[in-house]
C-alpha cells in the first residue's frame, strides 16, 4: 500500500502524487475538459482522407480527434453528426483516437479532482491529502458514498506552504519535469522522447561501469514511473562484456519497475548493447501534456500549461493579500488562450472565487514560458 496521494488544486488542472516510502512515485496531471479513453462524445465530421481511410473528428475541445472509419468511412459526409469513443488520448502534436459508436450518451465532464482521485482508487492510499476546501468537500461526500470504506484516508491541507513542498516531494516532482536525472554517487541519466521512441542515456560521470549502470538502472525505472514514459524505450548503458554483470544491471531495472501498474515488456540487451523495454500505454506521458516542439525540434511547454501555471501563481497571490487586484502580464499566445482560449474556463473559475477580475497584459517581449504577476 502507498504511504500517500498528495493532490494539489489550482485553477483548471490537479496535479496528483503518489508517494511511496517518502519518495514521489507517480505523478499524473489532470486538466478540466480533457479528452479521457472511455470518454463518449457527440462530434461533427471536420474532414475525410480517403486515401488513409481517416475521418478527423472535431469534438469541440481543440485538436480534432482521428477516426479509423473502416467499413464506415462510405457513410460518413463533413459536417456529419457522429458519437464517438475516445480510444486513446492525445499525445504530442496528436490528437486523441476514437472509433464510431452506433448509440450513447454523451459523458458528462467531471471534476478534475474526481478524475485524479479515481486513476489510484485500484489501490487505494493510506492517506489521501487535499490542499483545497472546494475539493475536499467534494471528495468527502463521493467518497462516503462510493468508497465509504476508505473515507477516513482523506485529509485537508491548511498550511501555508505548498504541499508538495510540506510533504518533502517537491524535489521529486521538479526532478519530473528536468531533461535528465542525476544519479545517487555522480553521473546522470539524459531522457528524450523521440515521436518514436524514449532515449534514455547512461553518463557514468567518470565512475565505474557496472556501478554507474546499477545506479542508473533504479534512478530510469522510477523516471519511467514518475513520468508515465510508455511505448518503447531505449537504455543506452555504459557498455558491459561481462553476462553476469548485464544480468544484475536487466534484474535492478525489472526490480525499480516490479510496483509499477503499468506492466512492461523486457525485451533484453541488443548486440549494440542497448537495453529494450516496452511500458504499456495508458495515457499520455507528463510530457506529452506539458510540453510541445517548437520549431528548432526543441521542447517547450504549451500556452495552455503556462497559463495554468500563471493562474496557480495568481491564485497564491490573491491568497496573500485579499481585497487586492492583479495583472498578469505574458506572451501574447498565453494572454489568448486565458482570454478566450483553452484556459478561460479556469481563469473564470478564479476569478468567480476571488469576487474580482484578473487583469491581462499581452507583452510580446516575454518568450513563451515567461510571466509576470503584478499587483493594480
């Protein structure tokens, strides 16, 4: 059983942490409006590719949805009326997949922190830790409805500082989003997603190979977990000849990864001596949802995390000082996506609680992930 789930509530997303052993083990993100597998949507044909035989779906929630229309693909016309499925969600530049439902109802959206609450019920935590009244109320009583018997897990967070940082996991949580992973005695893991594949590279830092490999071994099995990597990943380790030494470097990665639920594929050591796993896919990867390419090929995060992040900076503020307004100043595509785009929604939410507006600057001189909040 997990020592604890940590779920920390901010305009429009949750970001919830599993903790083992003192130690963030999984950390997921949900977002108000999602596109979730299960999910039943009444959409609209937005265009046909015959050739590919794909329907591209507009579900009313961004990026439409592509729809392997099959036998199908003969009946359907743009601007068609259609139910679909979610069947898998989107990851990177992609959108989500469905496939056609001949009936169903459209399914309710939820709140996020019942969303985030339900991906751990499996197991359930012994402590379930809320750092928002809103959300606990709303906790509480679906839980002593549904799951009454794990109702006294729940608790409110009050304090002053933020809860990650309370419960000792914020390091973990930043370490989660950082392109590589130091390792315990030097050296560092390097992890990069490919459209592909996930790289994940040994730097020994001038340390002994089988150490450094054992090592990096558990630091990637709990980067792989943390980070929700799925699909197939590549370790590239310092290189070994010795069999017994490859076998303990293969056991301590299937060891790091044995509480995972999400079951992985061992595929073993290729003759270049590259180590192949494949994690099953349940969702999109942490940095699917925060991150895009920009147009170098690099990573950046999306307009619609910063400015989730600048309504969580927002609302800390108004926190400490009452009564008073403030201006958020961002990048143009930020300041749109707050203004009438995928954050609105989470900005009127904050604005509803707070009794008052949050005023916004579009500043084209700040770069995406830059912003101020400035109090009028």
């Amino acid at each position: 059983m997990s020592d604890a789930l940590l779920l920390a509530v901010s305009p429009g997303e949750v970001w919830a942490v599993l903790v083992e052993d003192g130690r963030a083990v999984e950390l997921r993100i949900v977002r108000a409006g999602g596109v979730r597998v299960g999910q039943v949507f009444a959409g609209r044909v937005d265009g046909i590719n015959r050739e590919m035989g794909a329907v591209f779906v507009d579900l009313g929630r961004g990026r439409p949805a592509l729809l392997n229309a099959g036998k199908s693909l003969a009946t359907l016309t743009e601007g068609q009326a259609i139910i679909v499925e979610v069947t898998r969600e989107a990851r990177g530049q992609k959108g989500p997949e469905v496939r056609l439902v001949q009936k169903g109802e459209p399914t309710p959206d939820t709140e996020p922190v019942l969303d985030a609450l339900a991906l751990f019920l499996a197991t359930p935590p012994e402590r379930i830790v809320v750092d928002e009244r809103a959300a606990y109320a709303l906790l509480r009583g679906f839980l002593e409805r549904r799951h009454p018997h794990i109702a006294a897990a729940l608790e409110l967070y009050t304090g002053a500082e933020p809860l990650f940082e309370y419960e000792g996991v914020a390091g973990d949580v930043a370490g989660a989003l950082a392109p590589s992973v130091a390792l315990p005695r030097g050296g560092r893991i390097i992890i990069e997603r490919t459209e592909a594949a996930t790289l994940i590279d040994v730097d020994s830092g001038g340390g002994a190979a089988v150490a450094a490999n054992l090592a990096a071994a558990e630091t990637a099995a709990r980067a792989i977990r943390l980070r929700d990597i799925a699909g197939p990943i590549v370790i590239d380790f310092i290189g070994m000849k010795d069999r017994a030494a490859r076998a303990r470097v293969a056991d301590a990665l299937k060891e790091g990864l044995a509480r995972d639920p999400q079951k992985s594929d061992f595929l073993g050591w290729t003759r270049l001596g590259h180590f192949e796993l494949v994690r099953r896919r349940a969702r999109a990867a942490l940095d699917e949802i925060l991150y895009e390419r920009d147009a170098d090929g690099g990573r950046v995060k999306t307009a619609l995390t910063v400015a989730l992040a600048a309504l969580r900076d927002a609302a800390r503020a108004a926190r400490a000082e009452p009564g008073r307004g403030f201006a958020l100043h961002a990048a143009p595509e930020v300041v749109a996506a707050l203004a009438d785009g995928p954050a609105r929604a989470a900005r009127a939410a904050l604005e509803a609680r707070e009794g008052r507006a949050l005023a916004l600057a579009s500043d084209a001189s700040l770069g995406r992930e830059a912003f101020d909040i400035r109090p009028l």
